[in-house]
C-alpha cells in the first residue's frame, strides 16, 4: 500500500528538527511502553517519517502562546509521511491522523496543514463527485464558458412563494444557476418540502418554454435523515442540485450523501474563516478540499477575487486551481467545480478566468447581477460578455463598445473595482 | 418557538456596534434586495437580534491581519440571537449561523464563540447521549468515584494479538476502563474485526472469572457505513463502547451513529487546537461541546490538568465543568462524562475532582499507570487511593501513609507536578 504525505508550516520554540520528530512521534506509533525486541521494527513498519525540513526563518517571540520558553523560535516547512496499512483508506482516519492532536503540542508555537496527498487506494476507496464538471455542464445546458450563477436574497425571511418569485425573474434573466443562501435552511418560517414545490414548478414551467433548465441548489444541510430526506424530495420535483454547509455535517455526513443520492453536491463553506483567518494555526484550502472532494463534492466554494471578506486574491486563486488539479497521476481527477461568490460583478470575470486557468468554474454575482442598471437579464448578459472579452482576449472596455450590458456594469461597477 | 443565543469575543476595526450590527445582519436576513413594504416587516421577523455589546478593551493594532485600516481596536463582548422559526431545531444549520461566514468578516480583526444556548425545541429534536453518566457507571459497575481509564500503546503498530495482551494485563490491574488511540483505525497492519474479537476475548474471559467487565472503547472512526459496521462489531462481540474522532466525522456522522447504535460513544476531540490554539480566532469548548452533546456524545475529552499540551488548567476545568451542565433548564440535562488524559498519575486526581466539581468523570492515565513502579495494579490502585483522599479531604501524602501505592505515585511522579 501507498503513503499520505503531508506538509506544514510550522514555528517552534526547539529546533525544527525536533518538532518535525515530535509531530511524527505523536501522530504515529509514539510511545512509551517498551515492548521487548519489538519497538524498532515497530516504528519502522508503523511510525511517520519525516522526509523533509525546511528551515525558512527565525523569530524572537511565538506567534501563538506557547508553554515552552525559548529565546528563537524557528519558523519552516516539513513535510512527513505515514504508511496507510495503519489506518486504511479511510478520509475521517487521515484526517485524525494529519490533522489531529498537533495544534496544540507545546512544541509548535504555530502550525498549518499546507498540502495533503493520497495514493491510489483511496481513488477506489472514496466515491468522488458524481458530476464534477462535465456533469455539472450536462444538467445545466451549458457547454462552454464559466456558469453565471446567484444567490436567494434576502438570506433568509422569504416564504416559498415569495422565493419562487425571485426565482422566476432570475430565470427570466437567462441565469444558469440559483443556490439558496447558506442561512435558508429547512425552519417552520419557509419548510423545504413546499420551497421546492413552488421554485421547482417556475424552474419545470421555464425548461419547457424555453429549453433550459435552471440549476437550483437547494440548501438541505441537517443531519443525514434530514439530508436524504431532502434529496429525494429535491430529486422527486425535478431539480437538478443540492447544497451542503460542510463543515456543519462532516465528512461522514458528505460521504454517507453522496453514495445516496444522484444529483451534484454543491458544497459550501460556512466557517471556513476558522480554518484560515489566521497565518498561524488552520488548513490550507489546497489541503482541505482534497478531503471532500475524495467524499463526493461536486462543487466547491473559493471565495471570489476582490471579495468582501479578509482572503486575498492568490489565495483564492490556489484554491481555485487546486478545485481543478487531478487528485491522482493515474488514475482519476475527481476535479470539483470551483464556486467564485462575494461581491462578484462583470469586471471580475477575465481576471476570474485567469485565476482558475479555466472557463469551467461557477460564479455566483449578487449585486452584479440584481443591482445590474438594466436589469438581471443584464446582469446576466454582462457577465457573459465579459467571458467572451477574456476568451477572445479583448479588455472589457474594448468589448463593451458593442456590448451595452457590460458598458453598464463597467460604469456601474467600475468605481468598486478601481 | 425560541431562539438561539449566541456569544462571542471580538476585536473590530470598526466601532464593536458597528461590528455587532454587521454579523447580526450577515448571518440573518442581510439583504440588498428591497421587496416593496416587507423589508421591516421581514427583518422584524427573521433578522438576528444584537442583545448586548460590551466594550473591553482598545487596541493599536490588529490581532489578526485586517482588510479595514484603523488606528484603533475594539475588543470585547456581544451577545446575538437568532429566532429557530428560520432555521429549525438543527445541530447543522444552528452551527452554520451561528459560527458560519463571520470569521472572515473584514469587519473583525479576532472573534472567538464563547457560548451558545439551545431553546427546548432542540431538546425533543435531538437524540442526546444515550448513557451519559449514569448509563456508563452502570455498564462499567462503577457506582461512585471517578473511573480510572487508560489507552492502548504503542498508539499504532500492534497485532490484534499484541493489542489483546495488552488488554489483558490492564483488566488484571483492575482498570475500569480502556481506550484506543484515535491513531487507531481500522486499517490492515490492525484491522478491527479481528481486534474486537482478541481484545473481548479477554475482556468477556476477565468478566465471566471476576464479575468485573471493563469498557474498551474501540475506535470506529470511519464513514458512516464503516461507522455502523465497526458498532456491530463490537456489540456482536459483547464490548460497550465505541469511540469516534468527532471533528473527522462531524455533526451528521455522530447524530446517524447515535440513531443507528446503542452503545456510549466516546468522542475524542483530535484536531481540537485548531479552535482553541489561538486566542484570537475559533470556538470556546463551552459552545462545542453543546452541539456534540445534542447530537449524542457520551462521553467527551476535556484535556487534563497540567496536561503535556498547550492548554491552561482554568480552561479544562471551564470543559469539564460545562459538559456535566445541564443543557436545558427545563427538560433533559442531556449531561456526559468529561474525559481528562494527557499526562494524568494519582497526583492530579484530587484537584480533577475539584475542578469537575463531581467524581462523575472519567480519568484516562499512560505512564501514570503502566509506569507506575508498582505495576499496573498499583497504578490503578494509586488513582482510586487519591480519589479516596479527595472524598475524604485528606492530603495525598496523608493518605499515603496507610496507601503504598499512591506513596509509590507520589515519589515516583511527585517531582513532574513539583
């Protein structure tokens, strides 16, 4: 069988060597009980190794509080590995493994999960998305160019009938996708079982006027009998899409979905501040949506260029070209959607197309689209003569002398921007 | 219907009003779109509600790198509540609101939850521990005083076989309880059926010969179906418990195992430091365990005092005080075991009892007994022996007198708590 590997960035108040051999220590066979003649071959078979350290910078004072004192405080890289005959092709077992009881040894004074990588066990082993790209595609009529997408406003407080409305002039927009707010879930004020009802007939109504199906994707985040329940009921009326909060459900909870149901995962991730906020403690969205891609993710959330929140542009960018990256030299990509949300308009899509190295991404414009001075089939339409503008290699301005609805958004939207 | 309180830290570029307002309005209703004549009416309705903000302190400089430029920092509390009409009484959607998109606010330079409060609806519509306290003393035959655990090592690298001898010099210490370690897993160097049937080999032989069954909390960690086989495994077997690493399966894993199982679950917390390591950024164990706890947890890890990681002693004791609370002050207290490890001998057990404020708790000890010079069984005796003490409000060394092996504790651990 193969090996993970993993790789931090760490700072620690012993020398970097040491904490890389403590982390291993810990997360493998680490032990103190003597069991005769049989400790070395032990660790052998069954301990970590590390494979690299890389010291990269030395500070006077710890990034995070730390029990152990020192004067320097060595900040770099290691990179370990450990065998998978110890805990199988199991994501839940890596992840207790990679990310486990590390952050809080006093032996790093800060600690980030940078990279994870899987051998080909786990290619059969994890189901994967169902749809990923292609399918994505497929269900959505769309064959080439980024998918426009937006977002149920408000968040939450609209009743069913209320949002199969907004949902019906988004349609009429000419949008390719619509996703219930993170915040929408399945409460008494707007119960899922009647949201589906009433969007799906305007979304069935639309498809047969005019050919194309309006991908929705129905927040039926909740615990797994609520989440099946949901599908099928998602499933049952027609819709082509389901959305998850990840981190409120888990891994177990995104696999054990994934292998009931049949329509793409669209996967958000509320929370995922916690994990990144800081430069000195989390998961790298590089790592971290390997995870659930292996579980069944069909699309995934990156944040978008020049968002309302704290990430900056290359990070986004690194998460959205790791969304695409194959998971596996041999064997298959299991390459996810990448989902650009957060104060997206026109004006971000060339660079947006750039960053992911790709057209086959999601973006989801709210503002962009519904705040668009000529309407949301304006808004639409300038996003996808922005598209068009970066595949042909033309700057917005250029483009939009002949396309009035990117004109728009550039004088609408161009202030934000500049 | 009620409504979810929530509380948190933070620290704001903007005026913490400012700040409040933006989360409340974030995680709600948070809206650009006017529907004519409803807004008000809508936000009355679903809006969250900013209950308290309570300024602490004034910084220069910004805790956590910070979009919003400022020459000052608030830091200090609010307060925010969510009416359950919108979201409904669910684990996963209560966590997407309540700690959702708001770590990455541009608005807050740090913010930590520190607590959260369930209105009765969740108390019928969600499981609960099965066995709790009372449910784990009766399986373990434990009627009063703390209950002395231990865990396997070396942590990976056993046989099924080796693993079995392990356990069988532990029961024949007298251990009321015995744990693997989350390393563990059900990979094929250990696979688990085999584990379970050496390991309760020993453990039904120990039982039928002495009356005493001792609890082995084999680790199911794994995806659901992995999850639900590896239960039957072990209840097949005659064992009763089963452990999980929560943070890897999350919220919906744990809730389907506690519908599917019936034996305690013990829910260790690895990958714990990425949400305390920081004071700046994460969640307070007060808040986390709350949702562990609705969602089924039996027992939970608190860290132990003077514990080998980077945890203060206040903070475990905060833990294991807050998972022996109620949860309700009308209905179900929903309460579990606080599960102290890292470090632990005798010498720390009466101060355990006081910070639990109970012997309602379970102490799991390595080296404070495999190492004890005595040998297990005085290992084992040591920590009862210091209980006796903390019972009858006598010294340890006091107690030692007529108890060598809690002397023998005392001078061969003595000088690490000195």
């Amino acid at each position: 069988m193969g090996r993970i590997y993993a790789e931090y960035e760490l700072e620690s108040p012993v020398a970097l060597e040491r904490a890389a051999e403590v982390i291993a220590g810990e997360q493998s066979s680490g032990t103190f009980l003597k069991l005769p003649g049989e400790t070395d071959d032990l660790r052998a078979r069954s301990g970590a190794v590390v494979e690299r350290v890389e010291l990269l910078d030395t500070r006077s004072a710890p990034s995070l509080p730390c029990r152990i004192e020192s004067e320097s405080f060595q900040r770099g890289r290691i990179r370990l590995s450990w065998p998978v005959e110890t805990m199988g092709p199991s994501l839940p077992n890596v992840l207790a493994t990679v990310a486990g009881n590390l952050f809080e040894l006093a032996e790093v004074s800060a600690l980030r999960l940078l990279d994870v990588s899987f051998p080909p066990e786990f290619a059969s082993a994890c189901p994967g998305p169902a749809f990923g790209v292609a399918g994505t595609r497929r269900l959505c009529g769309v064959e080439s160019g980024p998918l426009i997408g937006t977002i149920i406003k408000p968040s939450v407080g609209l009743t069913p009938d209320q949002t199969a409305d907004v949902v019906e002039d988004l349609a009429r927009g000419g949008i390719d996708f619509i996703k219930d707010d993170e915040l929408q879930a399945n409460g008494p004020a707007c119960p899922l079982p009647e949201r589906v009802d009433r969007v799906m007939r305007v979304v069935n109504d639309h498809a047969d006027r005019t050919g194309k199906k309006v991908m929705v994707a129905f927040n039926i985040t909740g615990d797994l009998d609520e989440m099946r329940r949901g599908h099928d009921i998602v499933r049952a009326a027609g819709g082509t899409c389901v959305m998850v909060s990840m981190h409120c459900i888990g891994l177990a909870g995104m696999t054990a979905l994934r292998r009931h149901g049949d329509l793409p995962i669209h996967a958000h991730r509320a929370g995922w501040g916690l994990f990144s906020r800081s430069p000195d403690i989390g998961i790298s969205y590089v790592a971290w949506q390997k995870f659930w891609r292996l579980a069944g993710a069909d699309h995934l959330h990156v944040n978008g260029l020049g968002n309302k929140f704290s990430e900056p542009d290359d990070s986004v960018t690194a998460s959205a070209k790791a969304v695409l990256s194959p998971l596996f030299d041999d064997g298959p990509a299991f390459e996810a959607m990448p989902v650009f949300s957060s104060g997206q308009t026109a004006l971000q899509v060339p660079g947006t197309v750039a960053a992911a190295g790709s057209d086959d991404f999601l973006i989801c414009a709210g503002g962009g689209i519904i705040g668009h001075p000529g309407g949301i089939g304006a808004g639409v339409a300038s996003m996808r003569q922005a598209a068009e503008a970066a595949a042909l290699g033309r700057s917005l301005p250029d483009h939009a002398q002949q396309n009035e609805a990117l004109a728009q958004a550039i004088a609408a939207f161009g202030k934000r921007m500049a």
